[in-house]
DNA sequence: AGTAATACTCTCCTTTGGGTTAGTAGCGCA
DNA sequence: TGCGCTACTAACCCAAAGGAGAGTATTACT
C-alpha cells in the first residue's frame, strides 16, 4: 500500500517516507535515538557527547532539539548549578525502534553481498 | 538487534542502517524504486523523466546509476537508433519494497499525531 | 583570585546534494 | 538541408548539512 499517489502529485514532501527520513535521517540522529533507549535510563547532555563522539557541540544540539520538537524525545531540565539536563525516549520515540531495527537489519543482511 | 555495537565503536558508515539509508535516501531514489515496481514492467529513460517530474536529467541519472551500482535495479540497453534503455527492479530491488513501505506506514501513522 | 564543571550558543568554514543549461551522436522525416 | 527523437554527459552554481573552535553564566573548590 504505502505510496503511490505521490508518483502523480509529485510531492515527496507530503509522503509519509519522507516524514519518517526527515526525523530519522540525520547523521546522528538515529545513533541519538539508540543511545537513549541503551538501558532505558535518562541521559546528560554530556554523557550523550561522549556516547556520539565525534559528535560536536552543535550537532549533538541540534539533533536533540529537533528530536524533541519531533516529540521524540523527552528533555527535563533540573534547575540547579551547574545545570543539569536529562535526555529520554518518549513513547513516540520508542515506537520508532522497530522500523530502525528493519532498516539496519535489511542493510546488513545486504551490505556485504555485493560491491 | 541491529545495531548497538556502534556507539563503542563510533562508525555510524559500517551501519546497516547507514547502508540503507544510502540506498534509498537520495531526493528521488525510493520514488524511482516504487515508480519501477509500479506495473512490473520495464520503463524507459524518458519514461521514468515524465512519471519523476520535476526531475532533472542529471538527477535521474544519478538516480539510476547509483541504484544499478546498488544492484537494485537493472538496466538494459537495445543497441538501435533512435537508443532504447530499460530500467527493472531485481530481486534485491524489490525485496526492500517492504521495507519502504514500513517507513512510509509509520510516517502516514504519525505525520499529524502533533503539529 | 583563578580554575573546573555543565549545558549550551555563536560564528565561520567546507562539503555535499541538487538545479540549470548546453552539448553529443546517428538516424528518420519534411 | 535541417530539425527532432533518444539517452545521455559536462560545466557551473546555489543552498543546506555538517565541522571546528571560541565564548557564556554560575557556583564550588583550591
């Protein structure tokens, strides 16, 4: 079923794929995802640097605020110095494992039978 | 399982998942693929350029030479003039049908579950 | 007084993906 | 004779993604 339609209305941004790549797609984005899901415990920001090295300042913050702004993840800032952050899976987020799951299954069920 | 490992190991490249999105994360890779299992039927260059519309040539040949390298699709020339080429999913095109349309179903799913 | 720790933000730079336009070869048709 | 059809290729350009490094506020510790 999926798409189809989309071959005629010409609008790739409208289908569901691209939804799911728009959030999953990014260069850290799903290695982000994995990371918090490890043990089911919330995460610093800091100790997601270390998990995601070589990750930069920028990227680790940028996919973070566009996971949460995806609903993806959960951020609970405790006020407090130095500041603390803690970053978790919501059940959105824990949703999408699976698909991650068939997607890296696929790839490496394929990556080495050719090239 | 897929992959854990790769946060110890810090290269996302030798991911399934990476491999994957490879594949079919370029701008027109996954529309192409559908566009070729449509009807099982071989297309034509000029064919694919008018269902992929606004591709341009130098897209859609990218498109095509990385998915053949890929061993996705097939490609077979008829050595006639005016020149004939056709395009066909292989198996191993058409076995990451499914795949996609998990991607797309969760999109669909949750696209406007938020704003 | 100076340094470390945390969770960032800001600026500048390079790389990559994709778009636009023009050109190629050989034949049929007007 | 010259245009159109086919399936490309090559050149140049732009915008977005990502990388590198410095700067910020507050407190505790030495």
């Amino acid at each position: 079923m999926a798409d189809i339609d989309y071959i005629k209305e010409n609008r790739l941004e409208d289908t569901g794929f691209a939804h799911t790549i728009q959030l999953i797609g990014g260069k850290y984005k799903m290695q982000t995802l994995y990371a918090l899901r490890l043990n089911h415990t919330p995460l610093r920001y800091n100790a997601l640097k270390r998990l995601l090295t070589p990750i930069s300042f920028k990227m680790l913050t940028n996919t973070l605020q566009e996971l949460e702004v995806a609903g993806l993840v959960y951020r609970e800032v405790f006020p407090q110095v130095p500041p603390k952050v803690e970053y978790s899976l919501t059940s959105l987020g824990e949703s999408l494992i699976p698909v991650m799951d068939e997607i890296c299954t696929w790839g490496e069920q394929h990556q080495h039978s050719n090239g």
